[in-house]
C-alpha cells in the first residue's frame, strides 16, 4: 500500500513521526529515504516523542547508529549513509536488531541493508516538491509512505488518517 503525505515544515513532519511512534505496538522496522535536508532526522525526532523518550534524538550520521531506551520500545536510529560494506552493517549489529521487539529507524537503507522481512516494516520516501528546496515553500516536503502486508493495525490506520486530512 501506498500513502502521499505533504508536510509543510519541521513540526508537521515530525507530528507525523510522532502519530506513528504513539501507534507502534511492537517491532518496527521504519525505512528512511531522501535526500541531505528532506527531514529523515526530523521524522526521527517526533518519532522518539511518540514512543516516550525523553532525550532529545541527533543525526547519527558520525557514529552511524544510536539507541535510545527510555521509551515505550527501545528505538535504534541509525544512518548507513558511511557504511561501506554488509560486513560494516553485520558488525554494527543492525540485524540482530532486526529481530528485536524495538523500533528500528534507518537513514539511508539501500547502502547494503538486506531486505528487512523479519519485521513488519515500512518505507518513507522524502522528497523537495517540484523546484527543489529553493522552491516557493523552502519548508514543503513530499512523503511517499510504503507498507507491506504485515504492517500493525494501528500504524495502518494511523497512515490512513493522516492521508485523510
């Protein structure tokens, strides 16, 4: 299934982010895709107030991956964007994760990440409207919202309503 979101800036996306956090019942693995500045880390951030934690949630793009367990679910937040290989990913310890009961939030996916089937998981691709970020609405972005079959309820039907709007 597929769901187009628009956010017109920082606190739109990261509300999404937080309705999917405040669904989520169990392991997740989240997707993130786009370009530097699309609002991945964003999304991250209301994802995190979501789920409960209390610490605020950076970029991990230096140490690659963090983890933040004070919430409902521990939410492991990582960036592949420097990775260089799967043996890079297997020793970070990502897919053990994979079939953890955490949330699992990963920038930059397609650089050597197998694909997640261990999990219900879902895909965000973050993109500039037409015009790019230079654009009239410098703050607008396009979600494109994948999930598959296996994907919870509740986080579907909280998609759902965000389409809806």
């Amino acid at each position: 299934m597929i769901t187009r979101l628009v956010s017109g800036g920082a606190n739109v996306t990261k509300g999404i982010g937080e309705a999917i956090g405040r669904a989520a019942t169990g392991p997740l693995a989240i997707m993130l895709v786009g370009d530097y500045g699309t609002g991945k880390t964003t999304f991250v951030q209301g994802l995190a107030v979501g789920l409960g934690i209390v610490e605020p949630v950076r970029s991990p793009s230096y140490n690659i991956m963090k983890r933040y367990d004070t919430g409902r679910f521990p939410l492991v937040h990582a960036d592949l964007y420097r990775t260089r290989s799967n043996p890079d990913i297997e020793e970070l310890g990502i897919l053990d994760i994979l079939t953890a009961h955490g949330i699992l939030a990963i920038e930059w996916p397609g650089r050597y990440l197998p694909p997640v089937q261990e999990m219900p998981n879902i895909s965000i691709n973050f993109s500039y409207p037409p015009g790019g970020p230079e654009g009239e609405s410098v703050d607008r972005r396009n979600l494109e919202i994948n999930w598959v079959d296996d994907c919870p309820p509740a986080i579907v039907g909280v998609l759902r309503a965000l389409a809806a709007r």
